[in-house]
C-alpha cells in the first residue's frame, strides 16, 4: 500500500487533562483534571459536537499500558462534519493507580480515512502509536498538515455476503483476528456505506462503552465485548450520534411554558434537531410525553399546546400538515395570535442562528 501526500489539511488535537506534582525527582501524574490539555484548536475551542460525543460517551474505552484502543469516528456538526480519532491508553499516579487517558487528533470533513493513514504511518516510523503520556514530551501536530491517498482494499464476493447480512442485525460486527487498523478502517467504511450512517469502528478494544453505536469492533477480549453488547439497550440506533432525552424535554418545556422567550433554549434545541441524528419516531415519543397526539384529538388549545405542536414542526416536518388541517378544522378555538407571535419569534432567531434551513407555515397564506 502506498500512501502520498496531495493536499495539505490541518490535525487539530486534544488530550485528557491530568494533575501533574512537580518535586525535585521530576513530574508525577496526581490524579486526572476536569480540563482538557494540549488544544491546538484555534482559541482553544473544541467544537460542540464533539464535546457533545465525548460526554455521551461514545469514546470511552480502556486500552492497556502496552496496547492503547483507537477509536474512530464520524461526527456531524452544524459546520460540516468532523473526522476524530482517539488513542486511549492507562498511564500510573504516583499512587501506582492505572487511570485511563486519551489522546484525540481532529481532521474537518470526512477525512477518517486519510487521518487512520497518519495514524498507521505514524505506527510504523516509530513502532508505537502516538498516545497520550503526560510525563514525556508531546510531539505537536499543530503544524503539520497531510492528506493521504491509498490503495482501495479488495473485498471478497463471500465476504461482502457477509458483511450484508450483519449489517441487516442491528448489531457490530467483531473481528479478533490480528489485523493493522488501516484494514479494520476500510472494513468498517463498506458497512457505514452499507448502514448509510456515520462510520465509527474501534480497534483493539479491551472495554468500551456504548458498542452497538459502532459499525464494527476489533478487539483483544472478544468475550467481554460481546457481554457488553448484551447488556446495552437492543433498541440503540448505530446512527444516533446523541441522544439525551432529559435535555430534550428540558428545552421544549422552557419554550413552551416560560413567558420570556429564550433564545439560550431555541439554540440548544436546535443544535439537537440538526446534531442528534434521533430518527423520527424518537421525536414523536418525546413530543407525545409532552400530549402533542393526544392534542390534536381535543378541541381545546392552550398557549403551551399550541407552541408544543409548532415546535414539533422544526423537529419533524412532516407533522406540520397535520397542524394545519387541525387548525382548519379547529379555528373557532385556536388562538391564533398565540401561533403568530410564537412562529414570529422562532423564525427569527432560527434565520439568526441558522440562515433560511428552516420555515414554518404562516396563518395569513392558509385562508
């Protein structure tokens, strides 16, 4: 396999913060922080979505001293998508505690493929993948910029037969084989394309969290990953990037129910109908705990109904149809200044925040 450089882009990267005791023998890992080290991001701002993914924990694994476990993902954003890998590997307090750290390099778009490359290359020039060791130098990436092209790995007709057949089952495949991480990169990619969602495969897992988000699993501990998967909510979407359904319905409750608009929640809220991936019958579910179904049943509309059920048209297009035959049916009781003022004030902020992605039928254009 050859790799060569066509055009330059830059690594971003990040590591886990630790508390360092600096004495007189030289520096020694106290414990960890609660602050991120070494962010070459400009301003030292990690984008949202990706923070977003680390607290959902879709990149905690525990490598080993010897063999960190790599994770890689596909993470859509507002901007554009981003393409993380992170090395996770134990390092020792002076405790003698193992603690795990993770070591995160950040390419724009969907560049996964040439930053597992680096990554390979980066293995074979120095026969060790480029963790994160608070007590040795970092060599920084702030500077260096590739992009690599490579040869495409040739997949058999009885193992693509395989891999279609798994793809169908909702769950990971897992693979012990001893395999580099380019060839277990381009596996995973043939079952993103396949699933149509955001690839994520990891690759030397000893533990990990969150296993039936990824596409496919290598692994030292074939038996510990599979109890894990058994034990994880069947009904988890490899899709879903995020799901945290109590912030959810916090949000839609402060901009149903509070009598000052808030611009704070709309964006939050907005962030999640455009970051989550949540396929549309988890919107329903979240909206009908709030009544939205029961609703349009009822010839009553309180202000909070009626901002619920236009709120749920941002979330779910579909549903704005079904609004408007309700308030055709329904005009005796509907308050339509409520409608107005409410749609008013989302739209304007949206097209603030967002441009013109978004819109909302006006009373005045329905007769």
């Amino acid at each position: 396999m050859q790799n060569f450089p066509i055009n330059p882009i830059p690594i971003h990267e990040f590591s886990t913060g630790v508390v360092l005791d600096k004495s007189t023998s030289g520096d020694n890992i106290v414990s960890l922080s609660q602050k991120w080290m070494n962010i070459s991001f400009p301003d030292e701002k990690i984008p949202h979505s990706i923070q977003r993914a680390i607290i959902n924990q879709f990149f905690v694994a525990t490598g080993t001293e010897e063999e960190p476990t790599i994770i890689g993902r596909v993470i859509p954003g507002i901007d554009g998508n981003w393409s993380v890998i992170s090395i996770n590997n134990l390092v020792k307090t002076t405790d003698g505690e193992s603690i795990p750290v993770s070591r995160f390099f950040v390419t724009l778009g969907n560049t996964l493929e040439n930053l597992v490359n680096w990554v390979q290359s980066q293995y074979l020039l120095l026969d060790s993948y480029p963790i994160w060791n608070p007590l040795r130098p970092l060599e920084k990436t702030r500077n260096q910029l590739f992009l690599f092209s490579q040869d495409q790995l040739f997949l058999s007709q009885q193992f693509k037969q395989e891999y279609n057949q798994k793809a169908k089952e909702n769950t990971p495949i897992i693979l012990n084989e001893e395999l580099p991480l380019t060839t277990v990169y381009q596996r995973a990619e043939y079952l993103a394309k396949l699933n149509i969602s955001p690839l994520a495969f990891a690759y030397q897992a000893v533990n990990l969290k969150r296993c039936r988000s990824f596409h496919l699993i290598h692994t030292l501990n074939e038996g510990n990953i599979r109890e894990v998967i058994s034990r994880e909510h069947l009904g988890i979407n490899p899709n879903i990037i995020v799901f945290d359904e109590d912030k959810i319905k916090v949000l839609i409750k402060r901009l149903i129910h509070q009598e000052a608009f808030s611009l704070t929640a709309l964006n939050a809220f907005m962030r999640e109908v455009i970051e989550s991936g949540l396929p549309q019958q988890y919107w329903h579910k979240i909206f009908d705990d709030f009544g939205a179904s029961i609703a349009l049943t009822k010839e009553i509309a309180p202000p909070s109904i009626i901002k619920l059920l236009t709120l749920r048209c941002l979330a779910i297009p579909e549903t704005e149809q079904e609004l408007i035959a309700w308030i055709g049916k329904n005009r005796s009781f509907f308050n339509t200044e409520v409608y107005n003022s409410f749609r008013g004030k989302l739209l304007r902020n949206i097209s603030s925040l967002y441009g013109n992605r978004f819109d909302l039928f006006s009373l005045d254009d329905q007769g």
